[in-house]
C-alpha cells in the first residue's frame, strides 16, 4: 500500500526526469487536473483526463519554460489526500520571461495513482521580467 506522500513524491520525481509515460501511467484514467485560473498560456481551468492535463497544460508549458518544480513540504491530509507545498522557477525558453512563484498542490490518490491534482499559485508570477530582458 503506498501513502498519498509516496505517490506524490513519484510525481515529482517524473516531472523532474521528464519522464512523460511514468507521468501518464502515474495519473488514473479518470483523472482532474484543476489548473488556477488565470495561468498565462490558456491553461488554467479544469481539464478532465489524463491525456488532456498533459497535452493542454504540461507540454505546453514545457515547450515554453525551462521549469523546475521543487515540492518543499508534504502535509498528509487523510489516507487518500496530500497538501504539497513548493516552488516553481525557471526561465521561459525565449529569455524574456521567467517563473518564480510558490504553489500548493492538493493532490488526491487512488490506491498508487492520483486521481485528482488541484493547483493553486500566483499566476502573476509566471510572467515576470527575466533580469537578462531589463
């Protein structure tokens, strides 16, 4: 049986390695990826399927950030929930744009999947100056 940390952590370690099928097969079929409103790039709002949260929302913000996500703490909510907080930072691939911004992900698993991933961060920092750009 793995914990809602264990699989949380197999996230990040996927999303770190760039490991797109160990990131599909990590997310159930079912899957609810609630991305904050507001995100740069049309990928906020709710995309249902795992398919969907990763053509419409994590390729392409691969295609447009060098992006780091660094989870800092893991806070178990219940035997099916876990509360991630980190960071995201990077450069944008143009070199006009960098991230620097703090996220929560509430994260709900399924036996040794996730089933849902809600996002939450401050969407203005995803377009700041890069200092080469000033």
């Amino acid at each position: 049986m793995h914990t809602p940390e264990d699989v949380a952590k197999r996230f990040y370690e996927c999303l770190a390695g760039t490991n797109g099928q160990a990131l599909f097969d990590l997310l159930t079929d079912d899957f609810v990826g609630t991305v904050s409103a507001g995100m740069p790039h049309g990928v906020g709002g709710e995309h249902r399927g795992r398919t969907a949260m990763l053509s419409d929302v994590w390729g392409p913000i691969a295609s447009i950030y060098d992006m780091h996500v660094d989870p800092e703490e893991f806070l178990v909510v219940d035997d099916t929930r876990v509360v991630v907080l980190g960071r995201y930072w990077g450069p944008a691939r143009d070199g006009n744009r960098c991230v620097d911004a703090a996220f929560a992900h509430v994260i709900t698993t399924r036996e040794d999947r996730i089933a849902a991933l809600q996002q939450i961060t401050d969407t203005a920092r995803w377009e700041l100056p890069s200092p080469r750009a000033s």
